[in-house]
C-alpha cells in the first residue's frame, strides 16, 4: 500500500486529515506534505498510521516490506520474510 492510500484509509476510520494529524501530533500541514511525497514520512509514523487505519497483520507486514525495500527481492524470499513479520 502506498502512502497516499494509507493517509486516505487513516483518513476514513479518523474522519478528517486534522483529526489523523492531532492523533499523530503535528500539524495539519505536516500530513499534506507526507501525503504528497513533499517529505519523507518517518517510519514510526508510518506504523501509527497502520495503526489508525487499522490494517491487519498481513496488510502491516506488506507495508513493512514495501518500506524496506524487501519488496523488489525473489518471490520465495518475499514470502518468507512476509511470513516473519506476521
């Protein structure tokens, strides 16, 4: 899942992206600028927006190995390191 979608998901379940950004503890404009790639967006607010969005395990390991890179490594090696996180 990429960024923009998991602000959106967070967005859904929070009601509003001023409601995600005092659950995460910045400022409004801070999300925009995560959310169109103007900043990186730090990991640990990526989890807390997993979190908020409330993904499930198998959709937070995904996000995990996107993250990581993991994502562009073998299918077989994918799978297992998926599994790990899960």
């Amino acid at each position: 899942m990429n960024l923009a979608r998991l602000f959106d998901r967070a967005k859904r379940h929070s009601g509003s992206d001023g409601l995600t950004a005092k659950i995460l503890g910045v400022a409004p404009n801070r999300v925009s600028e995560w959310r169109n790639g103007h900043r990186p967006c730090p990991a640990e607010v990526q989890d807390k927006l997993c979190v908020i969005a409330r993904l499930s395990d198998n959709e937070i390991a995904r996000h995990v190995v996107q993250r990581s890179g993991l994502g562009r490594r073998p299918i077989a090696l994918r799978a297992r390191l998926i599994e790990e996180f899960a």
